[in-house]
C-alpha cells in the first residue's frame, strides 16, 4: 500500500516521479521477501483504505511466508477491450497536481480511479498536509469525516520509523523512499449516472533507495476497487477495498544497484492515465 514516495510532497509533480528500484535479488522473480500478512491487515483495519499503507506495513515487518488464497485476489474479468483507449480527450485540468474533470462516463470513472490510485499510492501519503489535500480533494465529504482521523493515526510517528522517515514523513539524507503505483489496467464492475465501481489492478513499489538504506525497494501486485460517486461535478471515491495479485509468473531480470535505482528515480516521471 512515495501507498506507497514517501515524503515531502506538496504537489503531484513531486508525486510523478517515478522512483523505482529493484530489490536485490529479482523483484519479479527469484525468492522476494514475503509480507506480514497480520501486520498489514490490521492496519488495514484500522485504516480503511490506503492500499500502498499495506504494502509499507509489509515492507517494514518482513518475515514470515504466507499467500492469500488465489481465488481471493480475483476480481471480475474485464473484457477484452476494458483499457483499449475510448478516443476520448484526456482531461486537461489539475488541483494540487492530481488530474480532475473527469466525464460522467463508464470512460471518465475508469481515469478517475486509475489517477486517484496513482496519487494515493505516492510518497505525499506519508506527509500529513499533503495526506489531508488528497483527501479532501479525492474523497465525499462524507468519506474524509471517517478516514482522516484513523489515517493520521496510522501514519503515526512509529509507523514513519519502520519505514525509515522521520516524524515528518522524510527519509534520511542522500536516500530516496518509494512509494508508488503502477496501474496495468482498469474495468468498470457497476456503473450508473451518479455512481460507479472501478478495479485497478496495478504493481505496487515501495521501500528506500540509498546507500546506508537496509531495505530496498520491493514489488507486490494488488486490485484496488473503488466505489465512486459523483459529486460537485466530478467523480469522488466513497469507498474502497484492495486485494492481492493477480500477479504474473516472476522473470529472470536482474536487480539493478541502488546507485542505479536513485538515478532512474531522479530522471523518470510519471503520467496521466486517460482511458
């Protein structure tokens, strides 16, 4: 679950970059380390969202080897044009750096949930200004009255240590934390004129990318669902879940180092997903 870049991020930009690095041994493939499951799900309790918090919850209490049933990280089969582009125009309009306007169409929900997953799986999650703007711009009014309070708690001060940040949400000097979501695709389960459910199943990217860091980046694979309403003119998440995988048979690509990982963070940006 910078989800999950961890951070002093004031603006989408900072969340756009695409900080990625590789574990040292192949984060697709070989022997990844496996999460604590109870660890994540209890927070995820706590929380009630925030898929790139579980993933941070793993990634800072690695140890034990469990899976999830496979019949539980599936989600409804998308059709086979589920992502294929609409040949819509992509929204051209941005608060606080997140994309915003989408159409009160199947096509419009799909962006809104695939970009809302993208920045609430950025680094400014773990920055408690940055946290509330994303809410207040992303979430009902309803939704923000009952997740803000339970996610400052969460992101509390012991929390941001495991994971190697200061009480601000910043790493140490000349290290990198990452936190990020990759969307690989998005299909609408339920939709009417005012509401609507999207899953996006995407690759989650988590950890510290530095020299002194003990810890590197780390992949997992999640389905995020949304529950949208659409509100003061756009689309605005009520609800959510998050689920494991599907993830795809590991590959035989090699780690790269973490000078190499620090690099490609500072040179790649991220984008706007418009279906």
């Amino acid at each position: 679950m910078s989800p999950g870049d961890e951070q002093g991020y004031s603006d989408y930009a900072e969340t756009g970059h695409t900080r990625t690095r590789l574990p040292d041994t192949d984060p697709y493939g070989g022997a990844p380390r496996r999460p604590n499951r109870s660890s994540s799900r209890s927070l995820v309790t706590v929380v009630g969202v925030v898929v790139l918090l579980i993933a941070a919850i793993a990634f800072a209490n690695r140890g034990d080897d469990s899976s999830a049933d496979d019949a539980s990280a599936q989600t409804d089969k998308p059709t086979s044009s589920a992502t294929s582009a609409s040949g819509m125009r992509p929204v051209e309009a941005k608060s606080a750096g997140v994309p915003t306007g989408f159409a009160q169409t199947e096509q419009g929900a799909q962006s809104a949930a695939t970009n809302y997953a993208v920045a609430l799986g950025s680094t400014g999650m773990f920055i408690k200004d940055s946290r509330h703007r994303l809410l207040g711009l992303l979430y009902t009014p309803e939704a923000v009255d009952r997740l803000q309070g339970p996610m400052d708690q969460a992101y509390s001060t012991d929390f941001l240590a495991k994971m190697g940040l200061d009480a601000a949400g910043n790493p140490p000097k000349g290290n990198t934390f990452v936190s990020r979501v990759i969307p690989v695709g998005a299909t609408v389960q339920q939709y009417s004129a005012d509401s609507a459910k999207v899953a996006v199943w995407y690759v989650g990217l988590i950890g510290m990318a530095g020299s002194t860091s003990t810890d590197p980046v780390t992949s997992s694979w999640k389905t995020w669902t949304f529950d949208l309403r659409w509100s003061d003119g756009d689309w605005k998440i009520d609800s959510e879940t998050q689920q494991d995988g599907p993830a795809p048979v590991p590959g035989d690509d090699k780690a790269a180092t973490s000078d190499e990982i620090s690099k490609a963070i500072e040179e790649y940006g991220g984008f706007t997903y418009a279906r």
